[in-house]
C-alpha cells in the first residue's frame, strides 16, 4: 500500500511537470518524452496485468471562477468523470487541467480496446448534450502506405503528414500549394494524394480501399485497413456506427501514433439545405501508440497503449455561450428549496421549516437575516439557481399550508404541511441537464 501511495505521488508529480512544460510552451518533442515517462508511472499502476485503465482527473476549483462558471465545469466534470469510471477506470488525482485523458494499457485482441475509447468518447459527448457531433477515424499505417504508393520520400511522410491534416481548416488547393511550394513535393504526387485525402465515408470505403490495386499492395495500408474493417463491426456492435466517418484527410500531427486515430467534432447545421454538416472544432481526440512508453523504460518492454483526451476548455466555453444564448440560468448551488417568510417577525417559523425540510433529507437554506424582505429573497434564488421557494406568511399559518413557488415560472401553488417534502422531491426528482 505504501508502495502505491508513493507511485501515484510520483504520477501526481509528473502530471504537474507535463503541465508546467504546456503552459511553458516547450518543444513538442520534450512534452512527448515526459508525457511518456508519465503513462509508464501509470502503467505501473494497473489494477491487474491483463487489463490497465486509468484517467487524469483535474482537481476542482483549481481556477478562480465564477460561481456560474464552477457550476459549468462542476457538471462537465462529472459527466466525464461518471463515463470513465462506468467503463472501469482509476481515476488519479493531478492537476493537469486542460485534458481529461482515458488510456488502456496491455497486450489485447486487435480493436476491442480501441473500439470501447470510441464509445466513451459518443458517450460523453452525448451526455452532455452539447449537439450533433461527428468522429472521424483514420489509421497512421494507411496514410504511411498511402504516401508511400503517392510517391512521398520517406523524409517527407511526417511534413506533408501535417499538411493533410489541415484540410478541416482549409481548402484542398491550399494544401496542395503548401506541399509543392513550401515543402517542395512534385505537383503530381500532390495530386495522387489528393485523390484519396478528399475520401471520406464508412466501412463501405474501407471495403473499397481493400480493393484499390495500388493502396491493397501496400502491407502497412493493408494491415490498416483490415483493423479498421474489425474496428466498424464492433462500433456496429455498441450502436455508434452512424456516429462514426472514415475520414482519409485525418493525420493527428503527434509523431507517436502508431494505428488508428480519431477526432471528434461538433457539427453546425449547414446554411443551406443539401449541404454536409460543417465542423465547429475538436473537442475530444486520441489514437493508438504502442510504441511510446516501451521508448522511455530502461527494459525495453513494450506496452500497447490506446487511449482518448476531452477538450474540457473548448467544452466549458460552448456549454457557457450557449446557455448566455439562451439566456439561461445555471445552477451554483444543490439546494432545492429556499424558506423564506412573506412578512416580519416570522424567523422562528422559518427556523422550524428549514429544520423539519433538513430532517426530511431535502437540500434546503434560508438567509440569515431576521427580516429579510421577500423580493431580496426571490433574487437570491434566481441568481442561485435554487428551483424552488417555500413561503411562510400568516395567512398560510393560519390556514396550516405553506406557499410552494417555482422560480422559473413563478407559478405558486398552496402545499399543505404535511405533504411539503413529497411535493418538494416529486418537484426536484428530474436530472438537470447543462445543455
């Protein structure tokens, strides 16, 4: 026990080291390097030998935020957080904050791990109802193959690789300028790329690709192809395939991935009608690098990893526009109800609600001020986001009912006493949603 206290001290260590060199803006390659040298502390830290999962998780309130915005990240966290934890993972304390990361470590069956980082992904970004979404996945082997029969020099795989990879940002004739002007490709090979870069589909493509005389003769390509074909028929299996797109322009300019890779983007519906769904940004992304943790241990063993990071700060901001959009409240608080009095000299009733609400298990406050007056109390509950208000005024005790308001619609109903908390729980029982 004390062994893996240190270990996940070390982990904890570590994962401040990558952060510190982010925010420093250091080269890729040293990021790379500690990055490794933090996935092997957390290999080491598997619950069993055969299977190894595990998530970076950011510690709250590390920021100084508004109460509105810790309310925001408080839901996305958990959200994601739940979902990792649903499929088994250990969740490690460090305060990286950009990343949620999910990583699978070991020696498995080809696709079954990679398929399930894909599920997690729709099933976070589903959760949080954040709109439609598209994730495309690519393999590093078919665009290695695809350069190679292209007519690519080996020196340039990794150059022209990051141009590719802009096509979601900019036109196909401005990649091609870019390759043959600035990175001094023949204009010919650029066009033989383009010819599959602008491909993209599901495992209908996959299946003509394997047909393609030049890209099926390429052993790297064919290997590619083969995992992806496996890899649509379990997504088939867990009801995301409609979800999924094969999308040969993906490249993920990290030098370290190894198979297959994937981004998700959320969609924005098109101007017109019979246009495609244009992408808005990335807000999750991951891939396969079998041989990034075995570079950095001294043994020199090799540990297959898969594994996928949530953009939590491009979602904080989405989630955050959207619901100033829409002009809606977000809640900063877990109380259900407020008690607050019509009149003064009532806060000995007030006191013996609350307390009887607190007996009953419901999330219930009042402000301390003896007379508060009621409109301060209405205002406190709207900027609060508490739901619901019970109301005590000498009318309602005489007639032995308390005045129940809804905040939102302001609609107020008479609740008898005795049945205050089972209105209260039917009231607040519906999940809040972020979205």
């Amino acid at each position: 026990m004390a062994e893996r206290a240190a270990l996940e001290e070390l982990v904890r260590l570590q994962g401040e080291h990558v952060r510190t060199l982010k925010q420093q803006k250091a080269s890729a390659d040293q990021i790379e390097e500690e990055v490794a040298k933090l996935l092997q502390l957390k290999a080491q830290l598997g619950p069993n030998e055969g299977k190894q999962k595990f998530v970076l998780k950011t510690p709250k309130g590390t920021r100084d935020y508004s109460p509105r915005q810790m309310a925001v990240r408080e839901k996305v966290f958990d959200v994601i957080v739940n979902c990792f934890k649903r499929h088994g993972a250990e969740v490690i304390d460090t305060p990286v904050f950009e990343l949620k990361d999910f990583d699978i470590a070991g020696q498995f069956d080809p696709m079954i791990p990679d398929a399930e980082c894909l599920k997690i992904m729709c099933e976070i970004l589903s959760s949080l109802q954040l709109g439609d979404f598209l994730v495309k996945v690519n393999d590093r082997r078919i665009l290695d193959g695809m350069f190679a029969i292209c007519g690519v020099p080996d020196t340039k795989f990794r150059t022209i690789c990051s141009s590719v990879d802009k096509l979601d940002k900019v036109s196909w004739e401005e990649v091609k300028n870019e390759m043959v002007e600035e990175k001094g490709l023949a204009p010919e090979v650029a066009d033989r790329i383009g010819d599959y870069v602008q491909q993209h589909g599901g495992v209908s493509l996959v299946e003509q690709l394997l047909q393609d005389p030049k890209l099926s003769q390429n052993k790297q390509a064919l290997e590619g192809l083969g995992d992806l074909k496996l890899l649509f028929e379990y997504l088939t299996l867990f009801g995301i395939a409609d979800k999924i797109s094969f999308d040969l322009s993906l490249a993920r300019g990290l030098d370290y991935y190894t198979g297959v890779i994937y981004e998700a983007v959320l969609l924005q519906t098109p101007a017109q009608a019979g246009e495609e769904p244009l992408g808005v940004g990335s807000v999750a992304a991951g891939g396969r690098y079998d041989g990034l943790v075995g570079m950095f241990d001294p043994k020199g063993r090799k540990v297959p990893c898969v594994g996928l990071s949530i953009g939590v700060e491009r979602i904080f901001s989405i989630v955050e526009q959207r619901l100033e959009a829409l002009e809606e409240k977000v809640r900063t608080t877990e109380t259900q109800v407020l008690v607050a009095s019509a009149q003064k000299k009532l806060l000995e009733e007030r006191l013996k609600l609350v307390s009887e609400l607190w007996d009953a298990g419901i999330k219930a406050e009042l402000l301390y001020k003896k007379n508060p007056k009621l409109l301060n109390q209405l205002q406190y509950c709207e900027e609060a986001g508490i739901p619901l208000v019970a109301i005590i005024g000498e009318q309602e005790l005489r007639d032995g009912v308390i005045k129940l308001r809804a905040v939102a619609s302001r609609e107020e109903v008479d609740v008898r006493r005795e049945d205050l908390v089972e209105e209260i729980k039917k009231r607040t029982s519906q999940p809040l949603c972020i979205g």
